[in-house]
C-alpha cells in the first residue's frame, strides 16, 4: 500500500465524529463558506505542512541546501522591514515532515519544526535587543525559541503554569539556546493570572499564547468522552483567556506592547474576549498589523474584513498554515 495512502487510512480513522460536528455547527454560523475550505485542511492531515525554523545559535552548514534541494523556500520575504537578519525559516507547499531532531543533552538542536503561522504572533510583537520580555504561557516553547530568533532581549520571562509541560518547556530552552543568552531566560511555573500582580508595569513586551480549544488536535480525540468534557468546559476558557490577559495588561510598562494569540477559530475565545478587554482598560491602543499581512500574504490566507489590529489565518489546501488568531496593542500611560 503506498505510503500516502496507508497513512491517509489510519489518519481519517482517528477523527472524533462528535467535535467535528460541534466544530461544524458553530463555525458555519460564525464563518460561513469559509469553514467548509477550513475543514477540508483540519481534517486531511496528510495535507497538512510543517516548516522549518532555523537556529541561528547552531548553524548547520549543508542545512539550507538540503532544504532547498527538497522544495523548500524561504517562509518570510526577506525584505519584510519587521524581519531581523537572522531569522530564517523555510516552507513548502508540498505536504510532508522534515525529519525531526532528538534531543541530547548537551547539543544544541539545528531547527525547530512548526506551523509556520504561529511565527506572527512572534514577529507582530517586534522584540527588540535589550527588552524585557514576557512569555506568559511559553510551553513547550515554540514561541520563545523564535522570540531568541529574532533579537537578544535584556530579559526573558518564560512562563509555563503546567508542570509537566513546563519541564518540556526547560528542555526546549536547553536544546536550542547556549550559554551566554541560555542566562538572560527565567523559566517560571506561575499562573500567569498572577504576574500582572506580582510584576506590575515591568515589561517591554508581552505575548499571550493563550490556552484555547486546539482546533487541529481536538479534532483528533483519542477518547471521545473526553472531547465531550472538554466541549462542555470550553466556556471557562474564555473567563482564563481574559484573566490572564488582564494580567499581561498589567504587567506591561506605559507604552509597552502586547501581542494575544489562539489556535482556534471560536469567537468567543477570540473577538469576545478581546473587546472585554478593551471594554475594561481605557489606556488600550490598538496596534496596526495589516502592514505584516500585506507582506506574507504570498505564503498565509487571511479571513478578510478583520479590523486593523487583528489577523485570522486560515488554512487552506497549500497553505494549510494556521488556524492562528492574534491580536496587537500597546499600553498608553
Ligand atoms: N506558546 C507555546 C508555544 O508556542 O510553544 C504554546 C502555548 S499553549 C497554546 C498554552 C499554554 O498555556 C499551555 O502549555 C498551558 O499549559 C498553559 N497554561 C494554561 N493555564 C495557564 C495559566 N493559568 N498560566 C500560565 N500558563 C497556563
């Protein structure tokens, strides 16, 4: 049986029936022909794509040509004014994984796969050398390994409440950044709730991945009585999403800068929380971000009519790069 087709099989067996048709329900009525293109994507994964981050602390020399030589382009036009010098990552519109690295102790990893969309949240935030930065929900640390991609901050906070996952988000952290920079990193295990309180009016810059409805994952269930709860408990997200977004509002310095992001497309993890947000802190501004997404949108699909501030990628068959949902502020005195 060939390979596509074996995996194809086996694949399409493990999508859970009863979140497909919650996802169904809800998304048709919030984005209407647009969902159907979306689910086509969700649930294809041998459709799905990968890139390639590389990093910049271990240059490998035969890397980018053996990523050229596989069909594999630059993700980010490098003229793109946001994007620093060192920051390479690399796409194709084929499906398929570039092989994965394991982890060694004490040898730093040569690249970090990823959905290439989740770099914009990254990129929107415009991490400058010297910032003190807040990643307040970091694990297992995609983000924050391409945070140290694209500039050295004075200071970084990388956040993970999960104990589990925050080991994972250590070992992130170990296998890609070295010695000296490894020093300017605090791993923390605090409820990001929290930070605002504790550290209020420190940082420079805040990103707020935020726990969501994993769109991709829980279309994938193992246990379909799990999903069912998860479903069920998918309100209480909202309510975290904005505690912990209150608190990275808190955290900002005057004139610092915030960038939300999801993996799903709901809009009450989305649009609903965001205008909470705004409704509750007067000193709010939106940044503009369409600039970013005029210049990637050879490579991403944006749902149209967003505000200035926020984008939506949606994937599409050869752009199948999101669902990702990020929003951009700063904070005013
Ligand atoms: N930014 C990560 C990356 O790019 O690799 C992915 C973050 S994931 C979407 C959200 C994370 O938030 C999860 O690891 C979850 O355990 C964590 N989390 C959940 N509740 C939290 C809380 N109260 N405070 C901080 N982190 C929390």
């Amino acid at each position: 049986v060939p390979l596509e087709k074996a995996a194809k099989g086996k694949l399409q067996k493990q999508i859970c029936q009863v979140v497909l048709d919650h996802f169904e329900k809800q998304y048709t009525a919030e984005l209407g022909d647009a969902w159907s293109r979306v689910r086509d994507v969700l649930t294809s994964p041998w459709c799905w794509q990968h890139a390639v981050l590389l990093n910049r602390f271990s240059p490998s020399p035969g890397l980018e040509s053996s990523l050229a030589g596989q069909g594999y382009h630059p993700a980010f036009p490098a003229a793109l004014p946001y994007l620093p010098a060192a920051f390479r990552c690399y796409s194709r519109a084929a499906p398929g994984r570039f092989p994965a690295q394991k982890h060694q102790p004490g040898r730093l990893k040569e690249y970090y796969l990823l959905n290439a969309a989740s770099l914009l949240p990254v990129l929107a935030l415009e991490v400058k050398d010297g910032e003190r930065v807040l990643d307040l929900c970091a694990a297992p640390g995609g983000k924050s390994v391409a945070v140290l991609q694209c500039a050295c901050p004075g200071y970084f906070h990388c956040n993970e409440y999960d104990d589990l996952r925050s080991r994972w988000l250590e070992q992130t952290i170990e296998s890609f950044i070295p010695d000296p920079v490894i020093n300017l990193i605090t791993v923390s295990k605090l409820d990001g709730r929290q930070i605002g309180d504790l550290q209020p009016e420190f940082y420079d810059k805040v990103l707020v991945d935020a726990p969501c409805s994993n769109d991709r994952s829980w279309l994938f269930s193992a246990d379909p009585q799990r999903a069912v709860l998860r479903l069920m408990q998918r309100k209480e997200l909202s309510c975290l999403q904005f505690q912990l977004l209150r608190s990275a509002v808190e955290a900002l310095r005057p004139g610092g800068s915030l960038v939300y992001s999801t993996c799903t497309l709901s809009r009450a993890e989305n649009s609903d929380v965001i205008n909470l947000i705004l409704s509750s802190c007067s000193n709010v501004v939106p940044v503009d971000i369409s600039g970013m997404a005029r210049g990637v949108s050879q490579e991403f699909t944006f749902l149209s009519g967003m505000q200035q501030h926020e984008l939506l990628v949606l994937p599409e068959k050869g752009r199948a790069w999101g669902p990702i949902v990020l929003w951009s502020w700063f904070f005013s005195s």
